[in-house]
C-alpha cells in the first residue's frame, strides 16, 4: 500500500470519527434540538441576556420551512466545494501539462542533439 493510500485512509477514518462520535457519545442529549446552528445558539444566548434587544438587520430572504433552510445551505455547500475542487482540478492539470510539455522539449532536445552528433560522425 503506498503512502498517499495510507494518508487517505487515516483521512477518510478521522472524518468518519468525527460525523459519528457526537452520535454515538450523546453529546447534545440534554437539549431540546441537539444539533442546532450557532447561529440559533446565538440568538438564545442573546435573548436570556438582553430580553429587549433588536436587531441591526432582518433576513433578505427567510425559508419557510427548516427543511427549505436545510436545502438551501446543502446548494450553497455543494456549489463551494464544486468551485473548489474545479479550481483544484484546475491547478493539477496545468501542472501536469507543463510537466508533460517539458518532457517533450527534454526529449526533443535530446532527438536534436543525438541527430547533430550522427550528423557530425558521418563528415568525419
């Protein structure tokens, strides 16, 4: 197995350990919804301590359901990972064809110097 194999599994475990260790520790059960947004942790915190407070600014667009809310960040977070691995993919193949682009000037100056040195041989 090579080493980026390696790298990748441990990866892939580490990930895997953090999705299903809240879960299975119970880490959240004593409240009422255990895995809330910080940004509803927010508004809580700030409500017990300052009942009468307004915010600066209201939502541009509020969802009407949760489930709406939930599918609309899934899109924003998919549509950043896809930017991501596109910019990603991106840099890896101009990489790799500026690698591949000297290999053939290397070997194309290589095929002129062994041709030049025939040529040489043959006057002699």
């Amino acid at each position: 197995m090579s080493r980026n194999t390696k790298i990748n599994l441990v990866l892939l475990f580490v990930v895997a350990a953090l999705a299903v260790l809240p879960l299975a520790l119970g880490l959240g059960d004593h409240k009422e919804e255990p895995f809330a947004g910080a940004d509803g942790e927010a508004e809580t915190a700030i409500t017990e301590l300052k009942p009468d407070y307004e915010p600066w600014f209201s939502p541009l667009y509020e969802p009407p359901s949760g489930e709406i809310e939930s599918a609309l960040f899934s899109l924003q977070a998919a549509l950043g990972a896809g930017v991501l691995a596109y910019y990603f993919g991106l840099r890896r193949g101009r990489r790799q064809g500026e690698q591949r682009a000297l290999e053939r000037d290397a070997e194309a100056d290589s095929a002129l110097a062994g041709a030049a040195g025939k040529s040489t041989a043959k006057q002699d």
